[in-house]
C-alpha cells in the first residue's frame, strides 16, 4: 500500500526481455534505497512492483505483460515517479494508494493557472462513475483532489511543489497516464450493489 506522496523521480535506464514479462533497470535518483529489500515493493508511475534486483542506486524489477497491457510509460526508458510502500508507522498525507492501475487516461488540457497547472483527464469510461468531485484520484503514482468531472473527464489542479517533486511537469495533451480510483469508492460499490 501507498500514499500517492512521490519520493523520488527515478529514470528507466534499461528495458529487458524476461520470461513472460520484461525487466526495468531504474536510476532511483534520490530515492534512499538502505531500507529497501529484494522482495519489496515499489510504485513506479503508480504501479505496485516487486524488487527482483537492488544497487546502491538502482532497482530491478519485472513487468508482466498484463501489467503492461494496462498501464502506460513502464515499457521504454524514460522518467518515472517512484514511492516506497507504506509502513504502519508512516504518515497518510495523501490518501490509500493500492498501485493497482485501473487504467490508462489521456490528458485533454494541461493550461497554466497562475503559478499552479491545470491538468484535464480523459479516463476510460468504465471509470468515470468512480471519479467524484473533492475526491481522490491518483495519476502516475501522484495523489490528487479532483476538482470538476464532467462524464469521463476530471480536471485537478497541480500546486507548484507537485510539479516540481514530480514527473507531472512533463505531460502534454495527448500524453497518457496511469490511473488508479480510489479504492472507497470500489468498495462502495461492492457493497452498495450486494444490496
């Protein structure tokens, strides 16, 4: 389990193939790796990984290719927000974070609001009625506040120390990322429709 609170901004160094799966060679930038284990597990882009393999700068972890089927920016090098799992005795600031992606969105707006940024979200429509106003969503691995939804897309709104402790800076329109739902709502619904 996470928070949604990045760490790190690490970088996919290497993408290998690996049986039934590939395996990424992440720089951990300045993510401390002293406390972290083979067997581990990692958030990267906001998806849940196991550490197969550890340096004193690097991760090792494999892909499957379901995980791939269904996630966005685990496949190629590139920059990667990075969270370690929570222990029991950390602070909740942002909010529970599975890293279990629920899908892949495609940013509509991504517009300067005064020194913040405003970031538009397409997400699957089988995710829209999970996705409320004042609730939380997590994008690439980020815990946000959604601000506004209108049918499949939500607008939140990036503060400045969002954009810089993390890969959200770097988006565009058109760019694709990773999204989880709030896991209260998936319950919710669970429950609710047993009845």
């Amino acid at each position: 389990m996470f928070t949604g609170i990045i760490a790190a901004v690490g970088k996919i160094s290497r993408v290998e193939s690996a049986k039934g799966a590939v395996r990424l060679a992440i720089d951990a930038g300045k993510l401390g790796l002293s406390d972290i284990k083979v067997g581990d597990s990692v958030a990267v882009n906001g998806a849940c990984l196991t550490v197969v393999k550890r340096g004193k700068k690097s991760l090792g972890v494999d892909v499957s290719r379901e995980t791939l089927r269904c996630t966005a920016g685990l496949d190629k090098p590139g920059e990667v927000n990075l969270e370690k799992a929570l222990r029991l005795s950390d602070r909740l600031d942002g909010h529970f974070v599975l890293g279990h992606v629920d899908g892949v969105g495609k940013v509509r707006r991504f517009e300067q609001a005064g020194k913040s940024r405003l970031l538009g979200v397409r997400a699957p429509a089988g995710l829209a009625r999970y996705i409320a106003r004042k609730g939380s969503i997590t994008v690439h691995g980020v815990s946000l506040t959604v601000n506004a939804v209108k049918g499949a897309e939500f607008e939140v709104n990036l503060i400045p120390h969002t954009l810089a402790a993390t890969t959200l800076k770097r988006l565009m329109r058109g760019s694709l990322v990773n999204l989880e739902i709030d896991p209260l709502a998936r319950y919710a619904e669970r429950l609710l429709g047993e009845k």
